[in-house]
C-alpha cells in the first residue's frame, strides 16, 4: 500500500498496464496472412507459421510480458529503496546542521549596545563546527558592530541568515587600526549570505568629512561596508545594503561568486558610495538587483574576468563602469564582461569605460545587450583620458594608454540627457579597435537628435544606429 501512495509508482505501473495492452493487442498480427508473408519475408520461405501449435506464441508472449513485468516491478522497488534512502540521507543533513545565533552569545541587537564581541564569539564558534552551520542574525533586532573580521578558513559550509540589522558605530576612532573595512570575509569557502535582512553602514559622518563634499579638506579614504576576500563559491543574496560609509559591497580575489536579489542605496551626493565593486575577480553573476548612490552602481576594476550583469535596474548614480584603470600609470586587465539586461535611470554615466593616461593593459571582449535609459548623461562613453581631479591635477595624453577593445553595443535604447549621446574619446597613440553597434537608438528628452563622438577608433561597425555614426556626429 505504501508503494500505491507514490504518484510516480502509480504512474510507472499505468504506463506499464498500457503497454501490456499494447502488447497483447499486436498479437493480432499473427492472423493476419500479410503479417505471416512479412514473418516469412524476414525468417525465410523455410519459416512456416501454420507449423506450430495455434498457442505456442500465446504462450511465448504471455512468458515474456510476465517476464518484463516482473522486471518493472524490481525497477520500482529499487526506486523506492533510493528514495528512501535520499530522504534518510537528507534527514541526516539537516539532523547535522548547526544553528548558531548570536543572541545566545550576549549580543543584544538594541541599536545601541556593542554587540561586537558576541559576533566574533559566536562566528568562532561557528567555523570551528564540523558541521554545517545555520549562523542567525534575529529578526526585528539592530545590532551595533565596529569593524569585523570573520576569519576562514572554516571546517564546514556556513549560511549566514541576516534577518535584522547589522548597524556600523559611526565613532571614526573605532576604525583607526583598518580604515577601509567595516565588514571583512576572509577565506571563507561556500559561504551563503542572505536573509532578507539589512546592512547599515551609518556612513553620513564620513559623507561630511569626505573632500568631495569640503574641498578644504584632505582626502582620506573611508571603510567598505561589506568585503569578501578570497572567499571561492560565494553567494550573496535577498540583503538590503544600505548608506555605506564608501563603497557598499567590494568582492575581491574570488572565484565563482552570485549575487542576486541586492538593493543598495544610499544619498545622490553620498561621495565615492559604489554599489558593487569588482576587482580581480573570475566568475561572477550579478542579478536581478537593485542599485542608487553617489557613485558608480556597478564598477569592475584590474583583474577583473567573466563577469556577467543582467537584470540590473541603476540610478541615481554615475552608471555601470568598467574602471578606472590604469591610474598612477599601473598596469591593468579587464575582460569577458557582459551586461545584459539593464535599466538605468537619471545616471551621470550610462555604460562607460574609463582608462586613465599613461596606465598599460587592456580592457577587451566587452558587450553591452539590452539595455533602456531614461535621461541618461552620457549613454554611452569611452574615455582613454579619464581624471577625476580630486586626486591631483590631471595630466595631458602620454605614450601609454589601456588598450579598449572589441567592445558590442547591442538593442541599446533611451533617452540622453546631455547634447552627445555617444561619446567614444580614444587615444591617439593607442586608438580603440573593434567597436560594434547594431540596433541603438538614443533620443534626445525632447525628441531631437542628439550628437555623437567618434574619436580615434580602428574598425567602427554601425548597424542601425541613432545618432548615426556619419550623420550628426563629431569626429575628434
């Protein structure tokens, strides 16, 4: 009875009662005279049906189909039997799984109470287990963190369920033994972060103190809200990322890493506030999340190889960037980066490459697909000559340049925001080569026209593309 209870039992014996029937109703073929010349055809004029007793193929047939019968039956047996033994083996997985929760460990998660301690005691714990671990950060609760790092690597596989808040002190003096790091990942293989929960960087008082914001002051760097470094298998996913005090979520040197389901935001006029920044990293997918700050929504730097953006809605902020590179005149490579599905609103910057003079490398195999602005400065822009003037003064074109190449635009349409809708300022010395774009078409917010910019590139390939690249367009 217990086999009859299985939908996929009842369904194999259905199909195996059907093709019984089957079976018994092709035995008609034996009195059929054409069948008999078909059975003499193939066996031989010496084959002669009438020969044989009239039930002596019932009765082969009726062996046989016992036969196949019986060999279902077993099929399904040992079905049940691997069933069985997967749920027993799943609830063994979950009998081994260890829920750690930072309250048992003292933190109090009101807003106001260090609870640093007790997430450095309680992340111990958990990458010291040799089981699987279910790390629990409680729901409806605001824990206050100064500057962590949750060290790897760990015995076992953790899931880090952020279901509360994770609330960053905004006492700068907490932050002097690392200034760029409020929450650090270190090592740590096959780990999950989500949890539907909130990360706050508290970042307004680095906002207020940052040159961009004063001119008179220095410029200092500021921490990273969340950073995960060497971490291979990474997923990070369902996590609100809020008011960073500078970028909001850095992944660096990682292999294999998803993120999915992010909303990161912060102020317009946050400075350098970067949603997710990418740096010599191999393999990654950003999806279907949600970007607005004071900087770039997505930004891939050095290193950086097989990164995958789609399903990406961006705005405020200064666009989806690869770069800068090549600054202090380094040495830089970025390749196989492919955007695919994105939505930009109100940016500075739409799709931008910026290399800075005098770097060397190259950013190469680059495809921008399917992608809507709505009052976008800037669409599209390639700039071999980037400088962001608060770093010093900026210098004129030298004898080095980051090679931009092989770079797709495809099914790109909007609205700019600024007179030049296409922009592409390559070096002189080092000229872009191979740009295509088929099927762009950018209008101005009222209707017109705008321009375009083609400067110094080799192998320019236009298909159906507004503003066109001959017509209305300024060669530089």
């Amino acid at each position: 009875m217990t086999l009859l209870r299985n939908p996929f039992i009842l369904f194999t014996i259905f199909i195996i009662i059907i093709m019984s029937f089957s079976s018994c109703y092709s035995i008609k073929f034996l009195d059929d005279d054409h069948n008999i010349n078909n059975l003499e055809g193939e066996f031989g004029n010496d084959f002669h049906f009438k020969a044989y007793p009239s039930n002596y193929f019932n009765t082969i047939l009726d062996h046989e189909k016992n036969n196949n019968i019986k060999k279902n039956l077993e099929i399904i047996s040992r079905f049940q039997r691997y069933n069985n033994m997967e749920k027993l083996n799943e609830e063994e997985d979950q009998a081994k799984v260890t829920t750690i929760n930072v309250d048992s460990f003292g933190a109090k998660g009101d807003g106001s109470i260090d609870d640093t301690n007790a997430f450095q005691k309680a992340w111990k714990e958990a990458c010291s287990s040799s089981h699987v671990v279910s790390f629990v950060v409680s729901q409806n609760k605001k824990y206050l963190l100064k500057p962590i790092k949750f060290y790897g690597p760990c015995k076992s596989s953790i899931t880090m369920q952020i279901y509360g808040t994770l609330l960053a002190s905004d006492d700068t003096s907490d932050y002097k033994k690392d200034s760029r790091h409020w929450l650090i990942f270190d090592s740590v293989q096959k780990l999950v972060v989500g949890g539907a929960g909130v990360i706050n960087g508290n970042g307004k008082i680095w906002w207020q103190h940052s040159c961009k914001i004063n001119k008179k002051l220095p410029c200092k760097v500021a921490p990273t809200a969340l950073t995960f470094y060497k971490c291979n298998n990474l997923k990070v996913k369902d996590l609100k990322i809020e008011n960073a005090q500078q970028i909001h979520l850095l992944i660096e040197k990682c292999v294999g890493v998803e993120v999915t389901k992010l909303v990161v935001t912060s102020p317009e006029n946050s400075p350098n506030t970067d949603g997710i920044h990418i740096t010599n990293t191999q393999n990654i997918q950003i999806s279907d999340s949600t970007i607005g700050t004071g900087d770039d929504c997505i930004s891939i730097v050095d290193g950086s190889q097989k990164v995958l953006a789609t399903g990406i809605t961006c705005g405020p902020g200064h666009g989806i960037s690869i770069g800068s590179l090549g600054g202090g005149n380094s040495e830089a490579h970025v390749s196989d980066i492919h955007v695919n599905g994105a939505k930009l609103f109100g940016t500075t910057n739409g799709l931008r490459i910026k290399t800075w003079p005098g770097g060397f490398g190259s950013a190469s195999n680059i495809k921008y697909q399917n992608v809507v602005m709505n009052n976008v400065k800037n669409p599209i822009i390639i700039d071999q000559n980037y400088c962001d003037q608060a770093d010093g003064p900026c210098k004129a074109e030298t004898d080095s340049a980051i090679e931009v190449k092989n770079v797709i635009y495809q099914n790109i349409k909007g609205t700019s925001a600024t007179n030049d809708a296409i922009n592409i300022k390559c070096s002189k010395k080092f000229p872009c080569e191979g740009i295509l774009m088929e099927n762009v078409k950018l209008l101005g917010g009222n209707g017109e026209t705008p321009n375009a910019i083609w400067g110094n590139i080799n192998n320019l390939t236009c298909k159906n593309v507004l503003p066109e690249c001959q017509k209305n367009s300024k060669i530089v």
